[in-house]
C-alpha cells in the first residue's frame, strides 16, 4: 500500500475555525506532492467512524485539525494503533498545543510537522465512572469550575463569552463548599471539603489557565490541585492568581503528585478537554506513554 498521511478534521471546532485551518492545512501538504487523505467528521461520534476508517488503510502520520476534545474523542482507537499524530490546533483553548509548543496561530506551520517534526511521546489521562473509562489529555476539572462550565453549555443566552461570564457570576451566587472525599494512589478515602479538586496531565486547561503549574504531559504523574472552602470574595481574589500561575503558594492551595485519584462528593460534576464525563465519583488514572506526537525540533530540545 503506498504511503499516504490521513487528514481527520472537524469544521465546527473553535466555532467554526476548523474549517479554515484544515483548508490551510490540506492546501499545504498537497503543495509539499503529499498523498493525503481527507476524513471530515462533524461530531465526536462520526470522528471517532472516520478515523477507524483512515487507521485501517495504515497512513504514515495522521494529522488531526481541532481541539483537544476533537483529539481526546478518538484516543483510544489512535493510541491503539500507534500512528503518530499531527495536531493542527483549531480548537477554543487547544491547551495540549500549549504544553507541547505546537504552533497555535499558524496552520501551516502545524502541518509543517508531518515533514519536519520529531515524535513526543507523552501520558494521557482517564477517567473511570459508571462503568465507563474516558481518556484525556489536559486537566479533569472537578468542582466550582466544572460546574461554571456546564452552566454555561446549559445556557441559550447570550453568546459567546458572555455565555461564560453569566455562568460565573449564577455559580459565585450559589457557591458552597463540596464535601468531596478524596483516595489518592488507594490510600484511605479523607474528608477533604473544598471549593475545586484539578487534576492535569498537563499545566493548563480553558485557554491557559494554568491551574496546575508544573504539570508534565510525560512524567508518569498527574498534578493534582486542591482549593480549600472559599467566600465569593475570597474566591474572586484568587482568580488573577490562577491567571498568572501564582496560586500555588496561597496557603488554602495545595498541589502534589500521584498516579491515580478517586474523588466522590454530593453534587460532583467531572469535566475534562471541554467535555461533561461523569458525575458523583470517579477515579481518575494515566497511562504512561500512550500517544506519539510531532513537535517542532525547538519544542522538543527546550524539555
């Protein structure tokens, strides 16, 4: 079978941003007399149809334009097949390019890799619940900014960012401590009540925040990040904190390290890449050097 590189892309990410990047993206590789392969998937279920297909035929790379959550969808089918994998960011947040210092802004260059870039290998995590295991690549968000991000997809209005300042403001109204309890490597289960739990394979999640600064997407470990119970003043002082990443030494902060994770709590809502995984409990584990990706040389020598 002749050589070929698969494209999987999805028009509707970043609010429709996908579309023109994956048209940069394809008109690039055509240009560079690639033999390329188009998969267009317009939601997670018809991705994850569209890259068995593409992984069947064995390409060489398979270049995916998206988010993070267009990526997390079809892990599984391509963390079993151990293709290398080309992300041409086209995402709301894309906070894996971030990690890995893919070009954010520039299709081209993203597609660039599939010639020029050296392979990454780096952990992912998952999620098990309800009987289900959920992959992920950046933060799994528990708590007070879970819940900010399922409000604001249950809201119809208004659009855009205000969407997400309206959830905030109705979730800082309705603040209270969770009572989470939380096992950390199987330990003995604690009564850790608390305003957020994080838990990241990589440093940042919703287009930067970096919530768990130090995180390494090929540590073996996930950072987890625990917010003690705060007032609504006390939770708005803490915000440009996170911003800036300066979070870590307030005293109702704390962050360590492990390989697994459980976490229940009345009310629990568990988000991860943008997307509602579960609710209630969870157990959160990595899988160690479960994904290759092309990055450019310079990412790669500045580990």
């Amino acid at each position: 079978m002749a050589e070929h590189i698969a494209v999987l892309s999805n028009p509707f990410a970043g609010k429709g941003r996908g579309a023109h990047q994956a048209e940069a993206a394809l008109a690039h590789l055509r240009a560079r007399d690639l033999d390329v392969r188009v998969y267009t998937g317009e939601s997670a279920a018809c991705s994850r149809i569209l890259v068995a297909q593409a992984l069947r035929e064995s390409p060489r790379v398979l270049v995916v334009v998206g988010g993070d959550g267009t990526l997390s969808a079809i892990l599984d089918a391509v963390c079993a097949a151990g293709v290398p994998v080309v992300l041409v960011p086209a995402g709301t947040g894309n906070d894996l390019a971030r990690a890995l210092g893919l070009p954010r802004r520039d299709p081209v260059a993203a597609a660039e890799l599939v010639l020029t870039g050296v392979p990454r290998t780096i952990d992912i995590g998952e999620i098990r619940a309800a009987g289900r295991v959920d992959p992920f690549l950046t933060i799994a968000a528990l708590g007070f900014d879970a819940k900010v991000s399922d409000r604001t997809n249950r809201l119809r209005w208004p659009h855009g960012v205000l969407r997400y300042y309206l959830a905030l403001i109705v979730e800082l109204v309705r603040l209270r401590p969770m009572e989470f309890t939380v096992s950390v490597d199987g330990a003995a289960p604690i009564h850790a009540p608390g305003t957020l739990v994080a838990v990241g394979n990589t440093e940042s999640y919703g287009g930067g925040m970096p919530l768990c600064v130090g995180a390494a997407a090929d540590d073996g470990l996930l950072d987890i990040v625990q917010v003690a119970p705060l007032t609504r003043l006390r939770l708005l002082r803490l915000f440009p904190l996170l911003l800036r990443g300066a979070h870590l030494t307030r005293p109702e902060v704390t962050r360590r390290q492990a390989r697994s994770v459980t976490v229940s709590a009345p009310g629990l809502v568990v988000y991860a890449d943008g997307e509602r995984i579960a609710e209630s409990e969870c157990t959160i584990g990595i899988r160690r050097s479960a994904l290759t990706i092309l990055v450019p040389t310079t990412a790669q020598d500045q580990r």
